[in-house]
C-alpha cells in the first residue's frame, strides 16, 4: 500500500474510533476520502504519519492565526460555548490548502508531545499507594482513610515533558464514585480542577496527599512554560473536541508559570540518578525528605525494552542511598518489567505498578490497579 493510501485508511479508523468528536471525527472522515488534505501527512517522519499529528498541524496554525477560517471550529480559540454548530469541513479545507506548504512544514518537522494535567486523577492515587506501601514495608501503623499521609517525599517524574503532572499537589483531584460520592485531595481552591470516576470496589482510590517536599523532571526534550512556542505546541496535540482538556492544560499553566518545577534535560534511564540526586538537594533545602517517589506516566512506553531492565538497575541502585524509594508507573500493560502479568489489565488501559524498597531491600511488585489513559476513570484493588 503507497504512503497515501495508508494515511487514508488511518484517518478512515480515527473516523470510526472518535465518530462522536464533532470536530476531529467530521474531519477525519472528509480527509479520508480527500488527497488533496490527506497527502500532508505523508511528509511525516518515520513512523509519525498519525492523523493527530495532522490534527496537531492545523491545531498549532489556527492558535497561530485565529483568523483563518477553521478557526471558529476550535473551542481553544473561541471559547466552548462559542463554536458553531453545523459542518466544519469547507472552512477546515480551504484553510488546510490555503497553507499547505506551512502545515507540511510543520508536519515534517514536529512529534507529537503531550503532558496530560488530567492524569493527576491516577497519580495522586498511585502516591498515597506509595507511601503506605512504605509505611507497611516500615511496620508503621495504618493510617485511617482520612488522614493525611505521613512522611515527607520528594517526586522525580521521568518523561515529565512540561513538568505538570509534578505539581500534583497544587490542583484540586476529585474522583466521584459511581454512586455520586466525591471525593477531593490536593490543593482545594485551586483553579486548576482534574477529575475522574472512582470504579473501586474495595476501597477510595484518592486518600489526602503526603507533603511534597522537592521534585525534579527529567525528559529528552522538556519544555519550559516560558517557551510560547513549545508550550503552544503542547496546546496544539491536545484535541479541542473534549470538553475541558484545553481550559485545564491553560489553568495549570497559569498556575506553574511564576514557579515552573525544575526540569533536566536528559535520558530518562541514564539520567535517573542525577535526577534522585538532584531531588534529594532540593528536598535538604527544605528540611529533607525520608522517601523518593520516582514515576513515569506513559514514558516508559516509548524505551526499548531493554533499557527498561536497564533503569531497574538504576532504581535499584539510587534506593540503597535513600531510607526509601518506591517507583509508580502509569503505563499500558505488560510495558514495566517485574509487575506481576494481571488479566485486568487490558490493551488500551493505563496499569497503575508499584515497585518499592526500604532501606534497599525490595517488597513485591504489587499492580495497584488500571486507569483511563488520561484518568477518566480509576480502579484501584
Ligand atoms: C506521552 S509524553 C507523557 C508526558 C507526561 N508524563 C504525561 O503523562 O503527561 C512522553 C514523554 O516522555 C519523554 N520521553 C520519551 N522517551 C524518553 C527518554 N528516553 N528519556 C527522557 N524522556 C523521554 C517524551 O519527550 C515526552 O515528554
């Protein structure tokens, strides 16, 4: 099958998967039967020819320019109650035609990039898990479910692009059980608002914070929240169709602007003891830390498999400096080395992994539960 025929039939199954996106699934069904619109994304790089980066194209071009006819299309630039209703595809192409030679640019250049501030929904449940994890390797006491968790930690997130998700504790969380019970961590007056379903049978997912006391991002390429163009771009691979996703990546922006997390550029395996040790500075500067929360959500994913065996090691190896060190991934299944096989744990799920060692030793790796990838949902057991 030729280039173009193959993107066609990729946009043809986005149509299909996303057909109630009023936006993105009209579009993707016009382009698939359109060359004209659909060869830009054969200028893609190696194995980047997905219609989200086309989508991520055009996105970044009406951001750019909100003047161009798709623009009133785009609820990131007029506002959600302000889009129209009716048929988006005349605007949508002539505006794609129109700057053809731009888009293809774009399209040949770009990756696509997320940091999805939503995911707080199953980090800050995989956080609490983690220190009581800690707390029952240590015999201390259960906490009850109100408490705030002991402990002092300090976060390094691996793959943390923007740095978003290390501000956890600086936006409100709510999960709302399927019998309509809410329930909210982090900071409660924040603007910044994430949320998700609790479907746990057992027990809350979301238990009140631990006090984070230092944190540190490590990723191949992070972008500063001052860098207008990387940051727009970041904006742009989000999809403006679902409600909420845009609104809430501008407020954590506005939020982490004045004081962004500190982030190194590195390799998120060869890179992970500089950044422990960089994290555990910071934590002294602020009266220490007695455990290192290192986590990756949808990172380790993108690391040859290999490698992954490779940054074990090297946790392994960070925790005998430290009283201790727990490892929580939010990845798709079977991608963590030593999480036990769960028939739970379905293709397209987020599995929410536990690693964890006190004074070096390692208890079991525990799955904690799975995750809508962009924490819809959370189900924890
Ligand atoms: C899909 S994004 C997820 C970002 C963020 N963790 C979130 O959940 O919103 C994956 C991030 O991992 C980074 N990344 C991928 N491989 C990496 C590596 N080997 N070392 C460092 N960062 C890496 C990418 O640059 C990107 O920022």
């Amino acid at each position: 099958m030729d280039r173009l025929e193959t993107v066609r039939r990729r946009f043809r199954e986005f149509a299909v998967e996303y057909a109630s996106l009023p936006l993105y699934g009209t579009v993707s069904r016009h382009v698939a039967d359109d060359a004209a619109t659909a060869s830009l994304l054969t200028e893609a790089q190696p194995g980047q020819a997905r219609p989200v980066l086309w989508f991520a194209a055009l996105h970044d071009l009406v951001l750019r320019r909100p003047d161009v006819p798709a623009a009133r299309w785009y609820a990131s630039v007029v506002g959600r109650g302000a889009v129209p209703t009716g048929d988006p595809w005349p605007d949508i192409r002539a505006t794609v035609l129109a700057h053809e030679d731009e888009l293809r640019s774009t399209i040949a250049t770009r990756t696509t990039q997320t940091n999805e501030v939503n995911r707080s929904v199953y980090v800050a449940a995989g956080l609490s898990a983690a220190v009581d994890a800690v707390a029952a390797q240590q015999h201390r006491p259960h906490r009850s479910p109100d408490d705030p968790a002991s402990g002092r930690v300090a976060l390094v997130e691996l793959g943390a692009s923007a740095g978003l998700l290390l501000r956890v504790d600086r936006y409100r969380t709510t999960t709302v059980s399927p019998r309509g019970l809410r329930t909210s961590v982090g900071d409660l007056g924040s603007p910044v608002l994430c949320e998700g379903v609790d479907r746990s049978a057992r027990r809350r997912a979301l238990q009140p914070l631990p006090e984070v006391v230092a944190r540190v991002g490590v990723d191949r390429h992070p972008v500063a929240l001052d860098d207008e163009d990387a940051v727009r771009w970041l904006l742009a691979c989000l999809w403006p169709d679902v409600p909420g996703r845009v609104e809430r990546f501008e407020a954590a922006r506005q939020v982490l602007r004045a004081n962004p997390p500190p982030l190194l550029q590195g390799d998120l395996v060869d890179d992970v003891a500089r950044a422990v040790d960089a994290v555990l500075d910071g934590a002294a500067r602020a009266g220490g830390a007695d455990h290192v929360v290192v986590y990756s959500s949808w990172a380790l994913t993108y690391v040859a498999r290999d490698r992954r065996f490779a940054l074990v090691d090297q946790l392994a190896r960070a925790a005998r400096t430290v009283p201790a060190l727990t490892w929580l991934t939010a990845e798709p299944p079977g991608c963590v080395p030593g999480l036990p096989d769960d028939p739970r744990a379905a293709a397209g799920l987020t599995v929410l992994g536990l690693r964890a060692w006190s004074g070096g030793v390692e208890a079991r790796a525990r799955v904690l539960g799975v995750a809508h990838p962009h924490g819809a949902w959370v189900d924890t057991w």
